[in-house]
C-alpha cells in the first residue's frame, strides 16, 4: 500500500496548486499543476508495470 501513499501525497500535494489556477487565475499554479500530473503519470506507469510484473510472476 506504501504506492497507493505515494500516489494520494502527490494529489494532496496539488491541492493548493489547483485552487490557485482554477479560482484565482494564476498561471505559476498552473505550471506546477502540470509538472505534479507528469510525476502523477509516470508513477502511475510504474505502479501499473510493477502490478502487471507481480501478476505475471504468480500465474507461472
């Protein structure tokens, strides 16, 4: 579950951010909001290749 710790952090880690750009307008949050969703869709991707690799291991 460490992953799916990982994965709610970074959201909650962006909540500011978000708030900023979407009700006040500001274009530095928005900046950091895409940078915090690129990091949001690599981890992602790595959690979804470590699932796919433990599932894989335990059909064999």
């Amino acid at each position: 579950m460490n992953r799916f710790a990982e994965v709610r952090d970074l959201i909650l880690s962006l909540e500011g951010d978000f708030e900023k750009f979407y009700d006040k307008g500001n274009q530095a949050a928005g900046t950091r909001v895409r940078g915090g969703m690129q990091q949001l869709k690599t981890l992602a991707q790595e959690i979804r290749t470590q699932v796919q690799d433990i599932k894989n291991s335990t059909e064999a």
